[in-house]
C-alpha cells in the first residue's frame, strides 16, 4: 500500500483514517475525497490532497483516481443505519451504487479495496451473544441489507475478477470525530456532555449492550487487514472485530468514576433502540485474531484516558474491563 484514495474521508472513520493513513504513507500519498471538504489547518495530516467527489458519480470518481492513480482505495462513504431508516431509497443508491462504482474502478485499475461493513449485517435472527463470523444473517435496517450485499459484491468480485476486496465489521466507533447519524451515536454525543461538564439524555435504554471500539482501534484495524497476507484470509468481506461491550449505563458509571459525577437520563427513540435490539450484545471476532492477529489495545479504562485526557494521569487497564478474548 503506497498511493490511497479514501471516499468519505470527512466522516467520523473517514477523518481519522486519513490522518492515521498520511502518518504511515506520507500526506502527498493519500488523497481523501467527499461530498464536502475534509478539515484543514486544526491537525497533523489535514494537509494532503483532497477533492470533491461523489463516489456514485462513476465518472467523477474515474477521474479523481486517474489523477491520484491509487493502488488501494479505502471506500468509506455511505448513508449509516438511523438516516437510512429515514430515507431507504437513497441508503441503497448511495451505499450499493457507490460500492459498485469502486469494485468497478478496482477491477479496472488493479487498486485494492477496503470497505467497511457493520454488525448490522445482523438481523433478530443471528446468534446474538455471541454473533460468531458465519451465521444467518437477515438484517431488518436497510443500511444492515447494504451491509449484507456489499459483502456478498466485494467476494463476487474477487472470486470473479480477483480484485483484492477486504473488510471488517466494525461495532460501534467512539472518535473526537462527529459520528453519522448511526444508532451508536450516543457512545460518542456521551463523550462531548462529560468533556463540556454536562449531563447527558440518551436515546437507548440504559442496558442497550452493543460492541463498541475506540476510533484509532479501528483505523488501525482497518490498515493491518489491508496489509495482512492474502494467503492468511479464510473471510475477507467481512472480518468481525471488536474491542469492548457497552451499555450506556455502564458507560455511564465509569464516567461518573472517572470525573466524580456524570447525570444520565434517558428519552428513548423507539427507531434507534428497535435497530440495536436487532443487533447481536456481543461478536466473536476469534477468526480476525487468529487469521491476521487482530487484537485491540482500547479498552473502557484506556478509552476513557483517550477521550478524557484532561481529568489526570492515565491509568493501565483493569481485569473487569479488559476485552474478554471472543472463543
Ligand atoms: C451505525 N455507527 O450506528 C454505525 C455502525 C454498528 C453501528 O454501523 O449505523
């Protein structure tokens, strides 16, 4: 991996990949691309190459990459679970039509593809602690159905064409980066309350347990797997992983240890908590570990000194919340 274009790049994984990707390649090497321009000026690796592109516009993404000429394209862009609940039509045009347009363009090009996927691929149907890497699944949220499909495309289309197509399912992300419009928001707007010394009113019930990852957990994720050996990948579309298990309540608590206080209260959003109850409480991510040597290094305690780094000395994981390694 020497030449990377990133779509979506000025979302929440889109940010901080584009940074992490210009403190390994260089910032001349990755070119991050949008609908709207990426941050400039306020952060290490904000000052690459960026463009305006919209990924379902084929011609447009064609022309950015003949310009970058990438060997790998991170393919980020897509509508997330909650917004796509409020416009399934447009989830399905941007997330499957932009997907195609990129396997398109690595088919042609020889560019190897990252795209992440979702626990949502999940539905009320899989095993839901744990949702091991093979099961059924039949998601109820179009974002879940995308989901789903890409994984199936982006095999097709290394099985068929031998594009080299790898992804991960992520859980939920906790970045200094604004989320999407997902069901996990609330894992990050959780964060922004107690740094800003307020309470916070959260749109899942209190013991909503969903995986949960810290952001530079999965940047990095997402750059081993792409960097793994081929040989190795028994799944490739799509690698659970994981880094820990949340409920807001308990998430809720260790901020209150952490900081003295912390108010929670909760205003339930019957749309948001029926996709996370349809969503597993835990995945096994044991073949990511054992097929590339994923292991996450985030937990609740280090997670907590990451996105609270002025409330005093960092503190080394505890046993209780040390990521239980999956079976
Ligand atoms: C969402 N943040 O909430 C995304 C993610 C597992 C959740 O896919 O839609």
């Amino acid at each position: 991996m020497n030449r990377v274009m990133v779509t979506g790049a000025s979302g929440q994984v889109g940010v901080e990949l584009v940074r992490a990707l210009r403190r390994t390649l260089g910032d001349a090497s990755v070119l991050a691309t949008d609908l709207r321009s990426p941050p400039k000026g306020n952060h290490p690796g904000d000052e690459g190459p960026s463009a305006i592109v919209d990924c379902t516009d084929r011609a447009a993404l064609d022309a950015a990459a003949a310009r970058h000429r990438p060997d790998t394209v991170f393919h980020l862009a897509a509508i997330l679970s909650a917004v796509g609940e409020a416009d399934p039509e447009r989830a399905y045009r941007v997330n499957m039509g932009g997907l195609v347009n990129v396997l398109e363009l690595a088919r042609e090009t020889g560019a190897g593809v990252f795209v992440p996927s979702s626990i949502a691929v999940f539905g009320p149907g899989s095993p839901r602690d744990p949702a091991p890497q093979e099961c059924t699944q039949r998601p109820t949220t179009m974002y879940g159905v995308t989901k789903v499909a890409g994984e199936l495309l982006c095999d097709y289309y290394h099985r068929r064409f031998g594009v080299d197509a790898r992804g991960l399912r992520y859980p939920g992300l906790i970045s200094d980066a604004p989320p999407g419009g997902g069901t996990t928001d609330w894992a990050v707007e959780i964060f922004e309350a107690a740094s800003e010394g307020r309470g916070y009113t959260c749109f899942l019930g209190p013991d909503t347990q969903l995986d949960m990852m810290y952001m530079e957990d999965a940047t990095r994720a997402a750059m081993e797997l792409m960097e793994a050996d081929p040989a190795h990948l028994r799944h490739r579309n799509a690698y659970n992983v994981t880094s820990m298990q949340l409920t807001p309540a308990r998430l809720a608590d260790a901020l209150a240890d952490r900081l003295g206080a912390f108010e929670i209260d909760y205003e339930v959003d019957p749309v948001r908590q029926a996709i996370a109850d349809s969503w597993p409480r835990r995945i096994d991510d044991s073949a990511a570990r054992s097929d590339w040597g994923w292991k996450p290094r985030f937990d609740l305690h280090a997670l907590l000194d990451a996105m609270l780094p002025s409330d005093g000395p960092a503190r080394g994981p505890s046993p209780e919340t040390t990521p239980t390694p999956s079976r």
